[in-house]
C-alpha cells in the first residue's frame, strides 16, 4: 500500500484505548494519525480530508458513503461520566442551558431527552470559550470530555446523558464510531480492526502513563465506557438517528 490511509480520532482520554494500537502498531508506517474536537474531525472526513473517522454518530447521515468499518467504538451502556448536564439546580428548575460547542452528538442527545425524556424546554444558547463559568443559578450547562470528568465534583445536580438515554430506551448509546467515506482496502480494514485491539491488552500500561487525578481511569475505561459495537449498540445507534429525523 504506498498511499498512507489518513485516519482521525477524537483527543479526548476516551479514544486512547482505541488509538495505542495505531500509535504504537505495525500500522504507524501505513496510516497518518490526526487527532481534534469531535466538530473538526467531522469536517475533515466530509471535506475528504481524512478516509477514516472516529466519527460523532450525529454526523454519520452528512457524510458522503458513509459506512462503519469497525468492531469497535465509543459507547456506554449506563453512565459515562464524561458527557453531562450539570446544574447548580435540580432538572426542573433549569431556565437555560450552555451547549458545549465540540460535538453535535451530545446537543442532539441532549435535545432529545429533553423533549422526550425530562419534557422541559430550557433556551439552549451557543457557549463561548469560558462558558463553564457561566453555570450559575439556572443557568445550566452541557459538558463533554475530560472537562466532564474534572467537573464532576463541582455542582450539586450532574445529569449523566447515557445514563438518562439507558433509563428512556433501555437501549446503550454510541457516542462516536469508525466510520470511511470510501471504499477501503479489506486487509488493511482487518489489521486496522487489530490495531484497535491492542490498547486493550495494555490497559494498565495505558492508565499508568496519563496519571489523571480527577478521575479512576480503571473504573472510567473498564465500566463507563463501552468499546465493542454489538447488535444492541447497532440498535441504540440506530433509534438515535431515526430520533435526530423527528427532532430536526
């Protein structure tokens, strides 16, 4: 193969289970590895500037020939601590909400259970650079990545979007999957499927080299996230962006 496959993840401490493998692999001499917001990497695969993804599931119908070419993905199948609405007031008492403007699947999520889960209707605003600041009184704000988990102990009311999704369809939720935008060579799809296997025989290796202090990896990596994509995730995928149709 001498044409490097141009691949881009998400660089958020979720992925890094997922991308060991392709930085530390047989696959490094054979792929250009990008790393970004959620947002950005979903512009570069619809610009055709990356063939494959770890795309935001919100994002999948805007992609020309989009397809998954994965077993693996970001999902959980309860709380997944690292996207949630946090609040300095219980759910009902919520006037406004600041929108984390990194991914359009978590204000999808959040849109939808809103409406079909909570049945409130806050004013949903656009939130700047510093918008964290602004959660006060009821004002609330959506808060996604590693900033969720070092957020976690800061307000009284934290509401887990996977978790609400879990408890309103029964059903897990996939955040983001590897998705191409073109027809990708089989073989190179198999060892890529590999590669993403390796992170998960050198967890603790992995967990050890970052150190973060807000939050167990273990725990985060091993219970809240969810990396396999299974019928029920297809399902829970699925349901989501019939719901996306019906919200928009």
């Amino acid at each position: 193969m001498d044409q490097k496959i141009r691949v881009g993840a998400v660089s958020y401490l979720n992925t890094k289970p997922l991308i060991y493998g392709l930085q530390n692999g047989p696959l490094t001499e054979k792929i250009e590895l990008q790393l970004d917001y959620p947002s950005n990497i979903t512009s570069l695969l619809q610009k055709d500037l990356l063939d494959i993804a770890l795309l935001p599931v919100a994002a999948i119908p805007i992609i020309h020939n989009a397809h998954i070419v994965s077993n693996y993905c970001i999902a959980s199948d309860h709380k997944v601590a690292s996207v949630c609405l946090f609040s300095q007031v219980p759910i009902d008492e919520i006037q406004e909400i600041f929108l984390d403007y990194q991914s359009k699947t978590s204000i999808m999520l959040l849109r939808i259970l809103l409406k079909e889960y909570w049945q409130i209707r806050p004013s949903l605003l656009e939130g700047s650079a510093d918008y964290i600041a602004q959660i006060s009184g009821k004002s609330a704000g959506l808060i996604i990545g590693d900033r969720a988990l070092e957020n976690l102990e800061q307000f009284p009311f934290v509401y887990d979007l996977a978790e609400a999704w879990n408890e309103y369809t029964k059903l897990p939720f996939v955040f983001a999957a590897w998705v191409a935008n073109k027809k990708i060579n089989p073989t190179f799809l198999e060892e890529f499927n590999i590669a993403n296997s390796i992170g998960f025989q050198r967890m603790d290796e992995i967990i050890s080299n970052l150190a973060y202090p807000h939050f167990d990896l273990s725990k985060y990596y091993r219970n809240n996230i969810s990396y396999s994509m299974d019928e029920e995730k297809t399902k829970g995928m699925t349901l989501f962006l019939k719901m996306i149709e019906r919200i928009n």
